[in-house]
C-alpha cells in the first residue's frame, strides 16, 4: 500500500543512512520547526539527531538528553533544542523545559513526543523509525501544517 499524501517513507540500511537523513531534514528546516521522533529504543532517533545538528552547526558532539532531558546547540540566530521526553511522567514536568518558548524561536528536535502528544505544534514533522523485516530501518515522515507545504525541499 502506498503511503498517505503527506507521508514519505524511505530504507535506512545503516546509522550513516539514518543521519544522512537527518542531514537532509536539516537543509529543509526552518528557524520555530518542530521534528517529532517516534520510534522504540534503538530505532536511531539519536541518530538522526546527530546528522541534523551536524549538518547545521558543523562537527559537534551529539548525545541522548536521557538524563538533563534538554540539550541546545547553537546560538541563538540558529539554536536547536534536542529534548528527550522518555523520563517525563507528569505534564507538570514539561512545563519546567520551556518548550512553548523554544517552539517559536528554535528548531526542536523532541525524541518519545507521545509525552506531550496534545501539546505539539500542528506545524510539524513526525518521524518514525521502525526496524524492518530485513534488518535495518525504515522512515516514516508526516508532513504536518506548513511542513506538507514544502514537500519537495526535503529531496528524498
């Protein structure tokens, strides 16, 4: 079955497939974007993180938030937020991150956004990676709100 209208899907057959990903969501990305990562442990949601911030800000270090739950990067013309929600057991505690700020003036990167699910921005891009029957991965992107509006910048 072919995807939806707004759904891309493509085969990432390695970690460079999946930050070669990340990559090129970078160039299409926009200063107040959010990129959703969906995806069980594993899936290479750090990854693609990795080459999205890379691809931005040059050879920077890139690691999981797991634990401070918010790591920026950046300056402030071009900041990305990588923020790990996999801890988060309240909604009280999402308030703390001041994520409503950084969805206008940042790019986000949110790993495990089911935590905040009513709470995301409906211009968005939804990534989920999954494992495949052949032993690498697969992309599923949503193109949500103003991100279905620029389909063709992400040259998949």
């Amino acid at each position: 079955m072919d995807p939806a209208p707004n759904n891309l899907m493509c085969t990432l057959d390695s970690v460079e497939a999946t930050r070669a990903l990340g990559a090129t969501i970078a160039e299409a990305a926009r200063q107040g974007d959010t990129i959703a990562l969906r995806g069980d442990l594993g899936a290479g949601k750090t990854s693609l993180t990795q080459g999205f911030v890379r691809a931005r800000l040059g050879d920077v270090e890139v690691t999981s938030p797991t634990f401070t739950l918010v790591q920026t990067y950046g300056a402030q013309d071009q900041e990305i937020w990588h923020v790990d929600l996999y801890r988060i057991e309240d909604k009280a505690e999402l308030e703390e991150l001041g994520l409503e700020d950084a969805f206008d003036i940042a790019l986000v990167l949110i790993e495990w956004p089911e935590r905040m699910e009513a709470d995301l921005p409906d211009n968005r891009l939804d990534i989920l990676l999954e494992h495949d029957n052949a032993g690498g991965r697969r992309a599923v992107l949503t193109l949500r709100g103003n991100w279905a509006e620029r389909r063709l910048d992400l040259k998949l």
